[in-house]
C-alpha cells in the first residue's frame, strides 16, 4: 500500500509538473498567438474588403507561415518566407491553371518552384515555401475555384506585407527573453558550484560528477540566450516603438561573451574537483569558502536578470561588484595548502577567471576585471593600481 500511495503522489507530481509547463509555455507565447490571431484576421479583411477577393485564402495563410518564424535574424528569414509563399502561389497559378491538376502537373509544378527558388534564393526555408505554395494551388484550390488568375497570388502578397510589418512595428519585448536566458544559465551556474563545494568538502565524487552532468547539458540554454539577445537587438533597431531600449539592449550583447565564458570555466572547474576527489586529494577551506561565494554571487546576477527592473539593477550591480572586487583580492596563491596538488591550482585559476567574468558580467572591462585580482606574478599585465573606480558600465 505504501508504495502505491508513492507511485501515486509520484504521477500526480508529474501531471502537476507537466501542466505547469504546459501553463508557462503558454504563457511565454501569448503575445505571438495575439499577433498572428489578429494579423490574419486583418489580412483576411483587407483581401476581401478592400481587394475585393471572395476567399482569400493565402492571406491568412501567409500570415502564419511567415509569422511562426522565431529566434535571430527573424526580419531577414520572415523576407524570405514571404518571397518563398509569393513565389510558390505565382508558379502554381501560371501552371496549374491552364494545364489542369494532375500528378503529372503537380510533379511539373514542385520541378519548376524549386527551380525558380534556386535561382532567387540559396534557402531551403525559400525553396521548400515556394514548392508548398505550388502544391497548395494544385490541391486545395485548383482551378475553378472562386479566385483565379494572379488573385491568390496578391492574397499572398497582402498576408506577407501584414505579417512583416506586424514582425517590424509590433515586435515582442527584446529584453523579456534575453533577460529570462541569462538568469537561467547563471541560476545553473550557480547550483553547480553550490554541489562542487558540497562535493569538495564532504568527499563526495558522485555529487560532483552529477554537477558536471548538469553544467555539460547547458548549450541549449546558452544557445537559446544567444538567439534571444540576437532578437532583441534586432527588434530594438527596427520597432520605432522599441528604441528607447537601445541602450540596455547593447548592454545585454555586451555581457553574452563573460556569461558564456564563465560557463565554460565552471565545468573546467567542476571537472577539476572531480578528479581531484576521486584522487583522494583536497583544497583548503578558504577555496571550498571561494567556490562557495562565487554560487551565491552568480545567484544573485541570475535573481538581478530574471526579476529585478532597470532601476534595481542599477543598484544592485555596483553591490555586486565590490563583493567580487573583495573576492578578487583574497583569491590569491596563499589559499593553497602547503603540500597542494596540481588540481588545487587549476581549481584556484579556473575560480579567477570565474571572478573575471562576473566583474564582465556586472558591465566592467576585462583589464579593469583582471585588475581586481591579487596577482600570481611579479610582472602582471594588469596591476591593481591600474584599475579607474569609473571604468564600469552599470546597468
């Protein structure tokens, strides 16, 4: 019985977990359902209402097509969509209309679309619309049908000049998104050293290895933070109505660069720990106290990114940086143990570089971040003494 009453609380947990998901996911899409709900509509009306065309069927169609269209360079793919969605209907009214439907014709008609879109356009997205939009004719509205003629091919022109002008004048927010990948991928960050100072302090590999795992799964969201930022930047320099947000949005594309480098130098370090533990080596305190305050900082830049406004992280940001300036500075060859091994060393400037990316992260230079830290070298290329208190761009 006990074990049922688990395998129950189990599924439900589940079905709660996937109706979350399913909630959020929602959510995240409403303002492209709205979009393309009400574009299509519109294009539809304008089609039939000012056109004069009885079933205007590819301008609502277009409209989709070109509007399910995600991630960077959207204006520049929504073009060639819409090329391809023009293209494909034109070919499809010139063949299929005076040869009939057929296998044959329609075998004629993909032959000739992909040709034509060879020639107007290296992409396969181009490509594939144009022998879609040819095949649509030849099926769904073959000749005889109540718009003929280069009707269907203005339906689609009109759902096209809709659907980019909704992309370029009513785009989604370009920070929401961006925002909400960078506190994610920091959040990980951060979890992953709170287990690798778990791990280094308790012995513990499994814990460490299962660290690794989750910082080694992390490319899809620096993927997704890099296409968000990408959008962003790209709406904020169309959308008259987006302009304002210029600034923030080359801050964002400042920071990409020190956050996907910061992941990359926190799996070297988790997979440093790893070895050593297995090794049956270990850190000091101080270090395991270092990685420690380094998962609570990149908390706190997550926590700035996901939920706090501009005001805030202008506040809030400057806090951060002398807290990693002090971390900086204590980060030096003395938290070594006398008899440390090489993996204590590796850890120790893997947990450097971390702090330097942080300090890139919080808007500084990476000379002025490289300043921060005590040096390891008699003849360092950033002294501290170099560093100007003014050289950060906080947000």
């Amino acid at each position: 019985m006990a074990k049922e009453r688990m395998g129950t609380r189990a599924r439900l947990h589940a079905v709660d977990r996937s109706l979350h998901s399913r909630i959020a996911r929602l959510r995240k899409r409403w303002w492209q359902i709205l979009q393309t709900a009400l574009a299509a509509g519109v294009a539809y009306w304008v089609a039939q209402e000012l056109i004069g065309h009885t079933t205007p069927f590819f301008a609502p169609i277009a409209v989709v097509i070109i509007l399910s269209v995600s991630g960077g360079d959207r204006v520049k793919r929504a073009f060639e969509l819409s090329m391809g969605c023009v293209l494909g209907v034109l070919v499809g009214d010139l063949l299929i209309a005076p040869l009939g439907a057929g296998g044959w014709q329609i075998s004629l008609a993909v032959g000739v679309s992909l040709a034509v879109a060879g020639f107007f356009s290296p992409s396969v997205l181009v490509n594939n619309q144009v022998a879609i939009g040819s095949i649509l004719i030849a099926t769904i509205m073959p000749p005889g049908s109540a718009n003929t003629g280069i009707d269907r091919t203005l339906d689609a022109v009109v759902g096209s000049v809709i659907a980019i002008l909704v992309i370029a004048f009513l785009p989604s927010s370009p920070l929401s998104s961006a925002r909400h990948e960078i506190a994610k991928v920091l959040g990980i960050a951060s979890s992953v050293l709170d287990d690798v100072a778990k791990g280094l302090r308790d012995k513990d590999a499994e814990l460490i290895d299962d660290a690794l795992a989750a910082i080694r799964g992390t490319q899809s969201g620096i993927d997704a933070m890099l296409v968000a930022t990408k959008t962003g930047a790209e709406s904020s320099k169309i959308s008259p109505f987006l302009w304002a947000t210029r600034r923030y949005v080359r801050s964002l594309e400042r920071i990409i660069e020190p956050v996907d480098n910061s992941i990359r130098n926190v799996r070297v370090l988790a997979r440093r720990a790893h070895v050593l533990v297995q090794d049956g080596d270990t850190v000091s305190d101080r270090q395991i106290e270092i990685i420690d305050a380094l998962a609570k900082y990149f908390l706190d830049l997550s926590d700035v990114y996901e939920v706090k406004t501009e005001l805030r992280q202008s506040q809030e940001i400057p806090i951060l940086v002398n807290k990693l300036r002090q971390l900086g500075s204590e980060a030096s060859m003395d938290v070594i143990e006398e008899d440390g091994v090489l993996s204590a060393y590796v850890i120790l400037a893997q947990s450097r570089s971390t702090i330097v990316d942080l300090l890139q992260v919080c808007g500084m230079s990476r000379e002025s971040a490289l300043a921060m830290l005590t040096p390891t070298s008699e003849t360092p290329a950033y002294p501290p003494e170099t560093w100007d208190k003014n050289d950060h761009d906080s947000f």
